[in-house]
C-alpha cells in the first residue's frame, strides 16, 4: 500500500538515553519512531544524524515497527534527517546528546 502522504514525523521519546557511569560516559544513544502524519510507523526509513562540527555522520533504518536506534554517539549537537520514499525529508536541528540527559 502506498500513501500520498509526503511529510514524515520523527518522534524521539525518551530521545537520549545514557548507559555506564556517568563520569566515564562520553556517548549517549539516539532512540525514536518515524511515524507519518496520520500516527502510522515507517518501516525501513534513512535515519542520518551529521555532527554540527561535521566529524561524524551515522545512519541507520527504521525497522518494522518504525523504530531506530543510533548508539555510542559523542557527546555534542547534531542534526537528524530522515527519509523514505514517497515522503518529504524532515530534519531536526539542534539535536543534543549530553551527558545525564534521558
């Protein structure tokens, strides 16, 4: 089934989640679901987050459930963009990944 829809949401609930001692800890975790504007997840969306300094770029797909998970990411401000066909790219800027943050 396709849509005709062509904006995607990106959800990030409970966007940056931190593992290990915190006072070692110098990377964080991005977790979301990409859901179109009518609350129905996207499986196999481009998730791309690019480091604002521009040394790191990752990226990642959505799975079945919509879901995604970008892992043992430094510490800094980021933007995400993300993708899929038949949709408009959508880009979050400002995306902080900080130490104690969930």
């Amino acid at each position: 089934m396709k849509y005709e829809i062509n904006v995607l949401k990106i959800l990030i609930a409970g966007a940056i989640s931190l593992s290990g001692a915190l006072l070692a800890q110098t990377t964080g975790t991005l977790r979301g679901v990409v859901k179109d504007p009518a609350g129905l997840v996207v499986a196999g969306a481009s998730v791309q987050v690019n480091q604002h300094s521009g040394t790191l770029r990752r990226e990642t797909l959505s799975a079945l459930d919509g879901a995604f998970e970008l892992v043992a990411l430094p510490v800094g401000m980021y933007e995400v963009e993300v993708s899929a066909d038949g949709f408009k790219t959508t880009k979050l800027s400002n995306v902080e990944i900080s130490i104690g943050r969930v």
